[in-house]
C-alpha cells in the first residue's frame, strides 16, 4: 500500500453507509444541552411559522414560491445551468416579494407576537348582552332588516376601519334598531361593540375577493369576511336579501340555523380573545396553543428532526487527507532549485466535515524557506505553520516530515 492510501485508510477508516451510521451515532452520543435548545428554538420557529401559513391570505401564493424553490434546488443538483441561472434572479427578489404579497399578513403576526405574549384582550361582555344581541340577529333577519355587526379580539382593529360615527352606548335593542333605521347616517355600515357597548357604528370595512368563500353573499358577507380575514375580529352578518344570519371569523364563513348556536360561536370566540378575571400565564397560553395546533406542532417536530439529521454529519468532527505541493521560497540569489523530493507531502486536517467537503479546489499549499541553501542536496523540515490551508482546519499529521532539495548554483 502507497504512503498516501495508508494514511488515507488511517484518517478515513470507515466509509459508505458505515461511516454515516458511525458519524450520525457519534453526533447524537455527543449531543450537548445546547444541542437540544438549539433544537427547540428551531421547531418551535417552524411551528410558529406553519400555523401563521396555514391561516395567512396568500398561502397559495406561497405555496407557488415554495415550489420555484424545490425546481431551483433539483436544477442545481442536476446542475442546469441555464434553468438554473434563470431561477436565480427569482430567489434574490423572494424576499421583496415575500415582503409585497404578505404585508398584511406579516403585519398582523409581528401586532400578535407582543399581544399574544402580553395576554391582550378585550373585556367580556355579560351575558345578558350576549342574549339579546343574538336575539335581536334573528329578529332582524325575520323581517329583512341587513346589519353587520363587528366584536374585536385581541388584534388590534382600529386601521382596518373606515369613517363611521362615534358612540358608547350600552347594546339595546331599541339603540340597535333606531342605528339601522334607513332613514339614519350609516345605517348601511358595520356597527363596532366592545365589551357590551356600541364604539362605532356607520364603518366601512375591507372587502373580501375570495368569492368562493362568500358565495351568494353581497356586500355585507364580503365585508365581514375581509375584516376576519385580516383580524381575529368576529361579525355577525344578517342578509336582507335572504334573511339569513352568518358569522365570519378566521377567514370563513359559516350560516347559523338559530340563536342557540350564534350563542355558542360568540361564547367559543370570547373565550379564546376576552379578558378573564384571572388572566393565564404566559405558560399556560404556551400549553393551550399547543393543543389547538399539535397538527402542526407535530409536521415542525418531524421537519426539525429530519433537516437536524441532514446536517448533523456535516457538523460532525472529521478528518481527511491530501496531497499538497511544495513550493521553495526566499533561495538566495545565485541559485535554483533542480529537484524537490517528494515534490507534494500528504497532510491529513482534522475539522468539521462540512468544512473539509467546502475546502475542495481551495488553496493548499506547503511554504519551505530556503534562506541558508548551499549548493548540494539540502533536507528541510516541514512545520504545520508553513501549511497554507482555510481557516477551520487543523493539521493532524504530515507525511513524510522533511524535504530534499537539490540545489545547484547558476552558471555566472
């Protein structure tokens, strides 16, 4: 066996799906405390970041740049170089685009991370209000009479609002009807309550354009539809084309067959966006957001997991060897260098994998100082400092460990 293939045996002495068994089971029989928070920070990340796409607008927009991002991974891999390049220009503007398309949305995540954190919310109103807001619904709704009415959660809604008129007083049902009498101003617009009484009334929300959704609805449907598209708010839809009554939270919209069940929507909303009386704590909130999105919880678990399995090898402790020419420096005047012996030294460098696989085609390079040659065969010692190599690796070994140089003087 060559000097070079034995100390390529001795640096490497496992390779294939041996040597990845035996690097993956080294990573996880040295996993580190920090190892593991450095993992719960990353799932908890993508955990965060699947259930803000699963409830964002333009998730079908990002679904499309998600796949642009697959085709330009498989053209590198496949190295196509002109799909490859085409694709390039797409993902340096992802982030303008991304920026663009989900402002809104991102908007409304960095609002809810502070709110969320803090427990904001809205107080609750009594149950005596909440009766006679769903009966006052259906009652309306019997005689044809249209009405949206808007309860905020914990997002803030006031920017999402246009115009209207300002008012703080208790629900009633003789306030409510006089405010959607047609002969009054706004009659048309949403009525805003908060914590039992009417804010504002007379509003102008953002309309909706996913018609799918609204189906047979008309303005109204589409208005309380856009606000919960862009809040956690709650409205309450009452259709004088069809008398009907509609709730639209999360982005969807739902008819409800009787004030029983708008009951139980409103009690469902408030629990999870109104002020209690003893406000949980910050942990608390963790564990039931938890449960509410485990699904998602589960797919960000499994992600991590396999993307950390991915890289662990490349942050593995490694070492490989290579042939590195020598090259003669600094000889005195007079003289030249006819023969090098051997003229490459192998050195084997210990670091990350990842390191030593990105270090291929880089400058390697063995410096010797010639400053006292004479004329003969000279035998120089070969130091780690006189190594050029990129930073991150560590020379382990060098074979052989000296030099012969055949010197001879010029001709005068």
């Amino acid at each position: 066996m060559s000097r070079r293939r034995r100390i390529e045996a001795e640096a490497a002495p496992a390779t294939g799906r041996g040597r990845e068994g035996e690097l993956l089971g080294a990573v996880f029989a040295d996993l580190r405390w920090v190892d593991l928070l450095d993992l719960l920070i990353v799932a908890g990340l993508c955990w965060v970041g699947i259930a803000w796409m699963r409830e964002a607008r333009a998730r079908i927009a990002l679904g499309g740049m998600a796949a642009i991002a697959l085709l330009f991974g498989l053209a590198q891999w496949l190295d196509l170089r002109l799909t490859t390049s085409l694709l390039q220009g797409f993902i340096a503007l992802a982030a303008l685009v991304l920026v663009v398309v989900f402002q809104d949305d991102l908007r409304r995540f960095l609002e809810g991370i502070p709110l969320w954190m803090l427990g904001a919310a809205t107080p609750r109103p009594s149950d005596d209000v909440l009766d006679e807001l769903g009966s006052i619904c259906f009652g309306l709704a019997s005689r044809r009479v249209g009405a949206l009415f808007v309860l905020p959660g914990r997002e803030p809604i006031d920017r999402l609002l246009d115009g209207g008129h300002y008012l703080d007083g208790r629900v009633s049902e003789p306030l409510l009807w006089s405010l959607l009498d047609p002969g009054t101003p706004g009659h048309d617009g949403a009525i805003v309550i908060r914590a039992g009484r009417v804010s504002r009334f007379g509003v102008h929300l953002p309309l909706s354009t996913e018609w799918a959704e609204i189906g047979g609805g008309g303005t109204r449907h589409a208005a309380g539809l856009g606000l919960a598209e862009r809040s956690d708010a709650f409205s309450i839809i009452v259709s004088e084309e069809r008398g009907e009554v509609s709730i639209a939270c999360r982005g969807r919209l739902e008819r409800m067959p009787d004030a029983r069940t708008l009951r139980e929507r409103l009690d469902r909303f408030l629990r999870r966006t109104a002020r209690k009386r003893h406000e949980p704590w910050l942990g608390s909130r963790m564990l039931s957001a938890a449960r509410v999105h485990w699904r998602e919880g589960l797919l960000a678990a499994g992600l991590t997991l396999g993307f950390w399995i991915h890289t662990a090898p490349e942050a593995a402790v490694d070492r490989g060897s290579r042939a590195i020419p020598v090259r003669v420096e600094n000889l005195p005047d007079g003289y030249r260098v006819s023969e090098i012996e051997p003229p490459a030294v192998d050195v084997v460098f210990e670091g990350r994998r990842g390191q030593l696989a990105s270090a291929e085609g880089q400058g390697f390079e063995v410096r010797v100082g010639a400053e006292a040659a004479q004329v003969g065969v000279q035998s120089l010692a070969i130091r780690a400092d006189q190594v050029d190599h990129p930073p991150g690796l560590r020379i382990v070994g060098i074979e052989p460990g000296r030099v012969r140089l055949l010197v001879e003087a010029l001709d005068p």
